[in-house]
C-alpha cells in the first residue's frame, strides 16, 4: 500500500474523489455524484455530476427538478434514466426522513434509493471521513484477488475478507489506491505489469496476459 500510495502520486483522481476535493468534501454531493458514476466513465460521471450540482446543490433544490431535467443534466451515463429517478427519490426521502441531511450511517444509507453497499461505503469514506469502512467496486474486486490478498468471486465477498486480510489504518484508502492503480496500471485487460511498481510482490492471480 505505501508503494501504491508513491506510484498513484500524480495520477488522474478517480471522479467521485475528484468531485469531493472540489465540493469541500460535502456529504450530498459525495452521494449524488456516487449514484451518477456505477458503470460509468469517469470522464462522463465529472461532466454530469458538474452539470447536475451547477443548476441544483441541496436535496431540496434537487428534488424540485422534473424528472426530465435531471434526465437530460446526466446525459449521457449511463442507465440515466433510472437514475435521475434514483436521484430526485432519494433527494425526496433524505427530506422526508432526515430533515434534508445525508445520514451517516451504514444502515441508514442503504435505505436510499439506488444506494447499495458501495455506494453507503463510500459515502462513509469520502463524505464523513470513516475510517471503518472499505469501499469495493470493480477494480477492488479484480485487483485484491489478482494480488492473492482474497480468494473471492462477488465484490461483496471481497469487502468483507478485505477487513479480515488488511490493516484497519488502510481501509479508507484501499478504494482511491486500487481504483487509480485499475484505471492506469492494473487494468482489466493486458494490465500493465511491466511497469507496475508492486510486481515482485504479486503473484498476477488470474492474469492471462499482460502488456
Ligand atoms: S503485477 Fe500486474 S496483475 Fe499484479 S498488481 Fe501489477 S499490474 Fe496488476
């Protein structure tokens, strides 16, 4: 991890991260720009979350938008028309059940809608400074198990053997270390371990080829 955290130096910020550094690290807009950005590009996820929190910033402002104006603010992520529903009924419910704030609990979170696990962690992260969460997407998933750190197929498998294999001090960062290394280095496919500064140290679990 602390080679990872000298190599990522520099590189381009995942997007809710990046999102976060801009808003002042606000909860809402953390949760907001989290639902925009699942399968999606971070490129894409910036631009619409940028869109999005320029017309409206609070759940109440957000919650005024039709449907439709949110729908046409995220185009084009993905799945947007299922989440602009996400976004204006979960704006409606943090109104209707947490007086316009963003709950700061794990439970609380996953009654959203269109927030699952990851999304709850990362809010937990990046929002409210947890220190006793772990966020797993996709890249955690593919890059802990090719590390031979866990042996596990579902991202919510992973999650929960990421806090018995790793130090508690990591868990905040294990998401922003392992999503830049995907995005740049340990890709999907033909990741890049030639230049990958934490070789010697990965057994390459599952890799086929790699650039
Ligand atoms: S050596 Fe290859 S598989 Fe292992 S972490 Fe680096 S890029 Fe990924």
């Amino acid at each position: 991890m602390r080679a990872l955290a000298r190599a990522i130096d520099g590189m381009e910020l995942p997007a809710v991260e990046k999102i976060s550094e801009e808003q002042a690290q606000e909860p809402f807009q953390v949760l907001i720009a989290t639902i925009l950005s699942a399968r999606t590009q971070d490129a894409t996820t910036h631009a619409a979350s940028t869109r999005l929190f320029k017309r409206a910033r609070t759940p109440r402002g957000m919650a005024r938008l039709p449907v439709k104006e949110i729908e046409r603010l995220i185009y084009p992520v993905s799945f947007y028309r299922n989440k602009a529903r996400h976004v204006k009924a979960c704006c409606t419910m943090l109104i209707a059940r947490f007086g316009g704030r963003v709950p700061s609990t794990m439970d609380e979170l996953m009654v959203l809608p269109g927030v699952g696990r990851k999304t709850a962690n990362l809010v937990m992260i990046v929002g409210f400074k947890s220190g006793g969460n772990i966020c797993v997407d996709t890249h955690v998933h593919r890059i802990s198990n090719r590390l031979g750190w866990v042996q596990t197929r579902q991202p919510e498998e992973t999650e929960q053997a990421l806090y018995r294999a790793t130090g508690r001090r990591w868990w905040p960062l294990i998401n922003l270390y392992l999503v830049t290394w995907g995005q740049n280095v340990c890709r999907p496919i033909s990741p890049r371990c030639e230049r990958c500064v934490i070789a010697s140290d990965c057994p390459r679990i599952g890799v086929a080829s790699s650039a």
